[in-house]
C-alpha cells in the first residue's frame, strides 16, 4: 500500500476557488473503482491549509489518479496560488478500524 499526505497553505483569498477545484477532482475519482484507493481532504482551523491524504493500493492505480485532467488542472491553479511549498510525506502503513484492500 502507498500512502502519501500532502498539506499547503493557500492565499486568503484562494480559499474557496481551491475548496471547488477539490470537488471537481473528487467527482471525477468517484468515477474510478473506489476499492482500489482512497482519498480525502481536510481544512485546518485557520482555513487557509488544506491537507490531502491519498491510500493507494499499488502504483497503478496511483499513476491512474494522479494523471486524472481534472486533478492535473488543480494542482496547476493551486500552485499559482500557494502561500509556501507544499509538505509532501510518503506515510507507512500500520493498520485502519477497518479493511482498506
């Protein structure tokens, strides 16, 4: 399983532009077979950091979600846009409440 969680901090401004470019990507991964990955998005309490947690089964299906137009186009706009460099961790998988894969 690869794991990855990216967090970054937009301009104030950017904050709800990037809040619909993450639901157009999500839409478009709802589309793909929801059993061989996950990915969720969360706002911190300042509004302004967002942090992406993406559970991938193996690499294929990671290449599949991250080349999605819509993703790609996202990722563009929201680096226009950044406050500073995005934190990007590759995690290690210990365990979940439930079977992921």
């Amino acid at each position: 399983m690869i794991v990855v969680q990216v967090s970054y901090t937009v301009e104030a401004g950017y904050v709800n532009t990037n809040k619909e470019m993450i639901q157009n990507f999500l839409t478009d991964f709802k589309k793909l077979d929801s059993t061989q990955f996950v990915y969720s998005v969360h706002q911190s309490e300042n509004d302004n950091t967002f942090v992406h947690i993406s559970q991938y089964k193996n690499k294929d299906i990671q290449q599949v979600v991250l080349n999605m137009p819509s993703f790609l186009h996202f990722q563009q706009e929201r680096d226009k846009n950044l406050s500073s460099d995005p934190k990007i961790e590759v995690l290690r998988y210990i365990g979940a409440s439930r079977e992921l894969f």
